[in-house]
C-alpha cells in the first residue's frame, strides 16, 4: 500500500507538469494549458501582459488566435482551421481602429481591404 501511495504521487506530478508546459524555443510563452474551453497557449511580453493567446490542439493552430501590445490593446483577431488561415483575420492600430480585414478561405485570400483609408469618412 505504502509503494502504491508512493507510485500515485510521482505519476500525478507528471501528468501536472504535462498540462503546463514552457516552450522552450519562446522565451516569453507562458504555458501550454491543456483544456479548449480557455486558449490553450498564452505568449506573453517581457512585462508580463498577453502577447498571443490561441489553440494548438493535435499540434496545429485552431480556432481564433489574438494578439496585443505591450499595453493589452487587441492588435490582430485570426482564425485558423486545421493549421491554416481561415475566415476573418482582422488588424487593429493602437488605439484600437480596425486598419484591414483580410478574408482566408482553406489557406487562400478572398479579399483584404485597407479599412483605415475609411476612417477619415466614418470619424468625421
């Protein structure tokens, strides 16, 4: 029973550090979190705010990914699916204006539009 208890304990420490991975060739990633009701990777900045926050399930990009500056300020909105560019990727400047929106279907670009040259016309 003792050695049971002893076998129990160092198998779950493995399955802990398992779930939360440092990726090694990022210096700044926080973890691999393994569960898809939250991002499952988080990157961060030097300062600790989000960098990228998205999927990687069966090691491959999936479902939205985002990207913000040091400040926390949302940058870029992407979507993959199976590891390629798919549906709606949107780029945000600093203050948080919508500047393109580019469309990917299965890898490919539909369209991309320069949003910001709008902007004057939808600000004034």
């Amino acid at each position: 029973m003792k050695y049971l208890i002893i076998i129990l304990l160092i198998g779950g420490s493995f399955s802990l550090t398992a779930q939360n991975q440092v990726n090694p060739h990022r210096p700044y990633c926080d973890t691999y979190k393994m569960n898809n009701t939250n991002p499952n990777y988080v990157e961060t900045h030097t300062n600790g705010v989000i960098q990228q926050s998205g999927y990687i399930i069966d090691g491959v990009l999936e479902g939205e990914w985002k990207e913000f500056d040091s400040s926390g300020n949302v940058t870029a909105v992407a979507n993959y699916n199976n590891g390629k560019k798919h549906g709606d990727w949107k780029l945000y400047d600093g203050q948080g204006n919508l500047q393109y929106h580019i469309i990917y279907d299965n890898g490919k670009k539909i369209s991309a539009k320069d949003v910001s040259a709008f902007s004057n016309i939808v600000n004034n």
